[in-house]
C-alpha cells in the first residue's frame, strides 16, 4: 500500500510539473520500488523463479531441506533462512510471498499469508480440498483492494490461451454447449512408501509432513530430479490429489480461461476403484456450469489417465494430444492444446458467416511474462491473470469432482454454502484433517 501511495504521489506530482531527476532512485529498479520477497521452496520449481526474483529483494528463503536451503541462498546471500514457514511469515519486512512448496502446505501457506497482509505467488495447486480453496478464495476477495495474488499456471501467459478465449467468445463453432480438457499423464503407485530408515539430518522430515496425517520417511518421496520432484508424492492423498494438481490444474486453465464460469451445480466422476491411499490414475469427472451473461449451461468434463472424450469425427484423434481441450458448440467444435488449436465447423449451417475474425487491433493483449504480472502488480495495479478468485473457482470444481468420486455418485452441490444437498456424508470429503499447531486459518 505504501508503494502504491508513493507511485500515486510521484505521478500527481509529475502531472503538476515537477521535473524527476534521471536517477536510479527513482527508475524502476530503484531500490524503493523492490518488492521485499520471501521464497519458500527454495531448490525444484523454486529455481524457476530465481531469475525473476534476483530483480527484486529477497530477504527470506525458506525449505525444510538444509542443502536445498542452502543452495538458495548461494543465489541469494543477503537473505534470512528459515526451515518453518510459520516462523518465515512472520519476518516483518516480508511484503510478497513465492510459494513452491509441497502441495499439502499450499493453502496454509496462502492463508498465513493473506492473513499476515502479504502478497502470494501460490504455485499450482491453490489446496488440496474444495474447503482449502474455498477458505483461500473467500480471505483474497475480502482483501483484492490491497493484495495481488497469482497461481502459478504460467502457461496461461502462452498467447494461444488469448486466441481460444477469442474464438469461443466471437461465435466461431455457434453456442457453447459443452467443454472438455484431459491428461494422459500415468503415475500409477500401490499406496504409501513402506517406512525406510533415518530422513537425513539435512532434512526436517516433520516439517514437511506439516499440517498431513504422519506417514513413516522413506527417501522415495524425495528422489525426484529439481522441478519434477513434486511427481514422487502428489499421488498420496494425503500430499496431493494425483493428476487434479498436477497437469489438471494447467490444462482446466485452458478451457476455463474461455468459459467465464462460476461455480458448479452438480459433479459426478468415476474412474479406477477407489484406493484409500492414493489418487486414481484414471478418471473422468462431469459438472453443470450455470448459464452467465453471454452463454447457456454447459457441461465441464476433466478426463485423465487414459479416459478421454469421444473425437468429434473420425478424422481426428485427441489422443495424439498429451494434453488438451475440446469445446463443442452448435456449428461445431474447437481443439486445443497450449499452443495451437483447429477449428472444425460442422452441418450445413456451419457457413463461419456469422463469425467475424478480429482486426489485429481488436486482439487480446499478451500478458506478457507470467511472473512478471504478478511482481508488477504487487508494485501497482493489483490486476493479475490468475488469482485467488478466477483460480480458485476453477479448483473448487475439479476438487469437488475429487468429492464425487471419493462418494461415488453424483452430488449436487450449492455454490452459496459451499455444501453437498443431496448426500450429508459427502461433505466429509471437502475437507481434511490437519495435525496439532497447523491449523489452516493460521
Ligand atoms: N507451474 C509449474 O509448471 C510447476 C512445475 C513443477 C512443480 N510445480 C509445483 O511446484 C511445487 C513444488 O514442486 P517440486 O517438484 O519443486 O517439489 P519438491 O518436492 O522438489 O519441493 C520443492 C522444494 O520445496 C521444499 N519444500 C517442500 N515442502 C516444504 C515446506 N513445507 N516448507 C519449506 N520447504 C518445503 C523442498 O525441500 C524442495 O526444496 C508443487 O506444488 C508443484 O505442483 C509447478
């Protein structure tokens, strides 16, 4: 807030004529416009950030791993190191939070934070249960006045993401009736690692179990190469929720991004039998979305792990795409992945006389870079992509899509209380218990 009163100072100010002086004290790499960041997570998808943060000030690096620790700190010296992200939040000067932790310390992480007055950069997924991101989402519209929040989707900087929106929202394939988006991704695993010797003294093992039921060590978890470590343990529903965090969380992006939608009304999945222990490889999940301003109710589908939508003709096959969407519409369909996309009109109305292609001025503006955004609009404006808010309504769909499949029958859901209507026990698996001295409202 002070930052943004300062620039709104500076830019009275200059209108009233005062002339600035040409220094660094006052361009944007000015030491009074750094943004004070801590980063959590300091070694794996933390190293992405490392780049854009070395531009800002970090003054707090936080990992449960004393190597991984240390190896962020190599990049930046001048940084105060935590293993507790409880005890990192509280350092004062802390303005903005870059999370890249495991995802069961997602949402408490976003809650201390918001609730601690800083700005978060939440790498993807924002929770692991509909009440997580819905707790999440609910504390940053209370405060979207004076905090910038982003989830990390970066691919939603990749321009095609601008072209779908353009040609679902122009008419090119007629009304939208239905949109589906699916993974391939295949992680398949029995059930928790069977404990395996000492954690190392470099690793503070109960301070990443944190806030999830105990699960004995086993190095297992942790033998995955940087940046992809997260695919050792996000298939434990106690760490994650399998594909739902994983590339669902890029790939709804794709079509939710074009959609405007809410909240959903109703969801229904089914997939491999259920495992107590871990996520299913295969799945497929089905939502109402109500009608909005500009379209009608549509279907929502996620499909994963080997469960895919029918191909709209014979002519294509969806599963040469890894990862994609599939919207149909009255005069025919769209297929997407994060980089292109083709559109197939189809019966005879299906003329594309109705659709008018943009002029290169009425375009989408790129967003430009992802990360940027969102250090740029902690500096000012506040407006990012992907917040709590837009994010936050896409996870509370896929997670009660989770909640459909743990319940194994379709549920209807109320977007106002945030409860199942039609199956009180449902509603037991929107949640989850957390051990002592982590609540998630902390
Ligand atoms: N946006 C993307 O494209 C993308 C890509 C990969 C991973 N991710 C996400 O980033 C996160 C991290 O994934 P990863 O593969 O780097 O995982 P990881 O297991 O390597 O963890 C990253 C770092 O965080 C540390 N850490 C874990 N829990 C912590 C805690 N409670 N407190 C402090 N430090 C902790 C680890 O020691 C490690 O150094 C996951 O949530 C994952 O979903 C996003």
């Amino acid at each position: 807030m002070k930052r943004r009163r300062f620039l709104k100072t500076v830019a009275f100010t200059g209108a009233a004529g005062l002339i600035l002086p040409r220094t660094s004290l006052f361009g944007a790499d000015a030491p009074s416009n750094k943004l004070n960041i801590a980063l959590l997570g300091t070694w794996g998808r933390g190293e992405a950030h490392f780049a854009g943060l070395a531009k800002e000030n970090v003054v707090a690096l936080c990992d449960v791993d004393e190597k991984h620790l240390a190896y962020g700190a190599s990049r930046f010296p001048g940084a105060q190191q935590y293993a507790d992200w409880r005890k990192c939040l509280d350092q004062k000067d802390v303005e903005a939070v870059v999370c890249c932790t495991a995802d069961h310390t997602h949402a408490h992480i976003a809650m201390w934070s918001l609730n601690r007055n800083k700005h978060v950069y939440m790498e993807k997924p924002l929770g692991n249960t509909l009440e997580e991101v819905r707790l999440v989402r609910t504390e940053y519209l209370k405060k979207k006045n004076k905090l910038a929040t982003q989830v990390g989707t970066q691919r939603h900087a990749n321009e095609n993401f601008d072209r779908v929106r353009e040609l679902i929202r122009d008419g090119a394939i007629g009304e939208l009736q239905e949109v589906a988006a699916w993974g391939n991704r295949k992680l398949p695993r029995p059930g928790y690692l069977p404990g395996e010797g000492e954690p190392p003294a470099h690793l503070h093992y109960d301070l990443w179990i944190g806030p999830s039921p105990y699960h004995p060590y086993n190095p297992g978890y942790f033998s995955g190469r940087s940046g992809a470590n997260c695919l050792q343990w996000n298939m434990y529903w106690d760490f994650g929720n399998g594909q739902i965090g994983d590339m669902g969380a890029h790939t709804m992006d794709l079509a939710w991004n074009a959609i405007d939608a809410t909240l959903p009304t109703t969801a229904q999945a089914s997939g491999d039998p259920f495992n107590p222990e871990v996520a299913p490889v295969k799945m497929e999940m089905h939502f109402d979305l109500p009608a909005n301003d500009w379209r009608q109710e549509i279907q929502c589908a996620w499909y994963q792990g080997g469960a895919m939508p029918d191909n709209p003709a014979k002519f294509f096959d969806l599963n040469q795409i890894d990862h994609g969407a599939l919207f149909e519409g009255s005069k025919g369909c769209l297929i997407a992945d994060f980089n292109s996309r083709v559109i197939y009109p189809r019966g005879n109305q299906a003329n594309l006389s109705y659709y008018r292609p943009r002029t290169v001025e009425t375009l989408i503006k790129p967003m430009g870079n992802f990360q940027g955004q969102w250090i740029e609009a902690c500096k000012g404006n506040l407006k990012t992509s992907c917040d709590f808010d837009y994010n936050g309504r896409m996870m509370e769909m896929m997670l009660l899509g989770v909640a459909a499949y743990k319940a194994g029958k379709k549920l209807q859901y109320d977007p106002a209380t945030g409860l199942v209507t039609n199956d009180p026990k449902a509603n037991e698996f929107l949640s989850r218990p957390y051990r002592e001295g982590w609540p998630l409202n902390g």
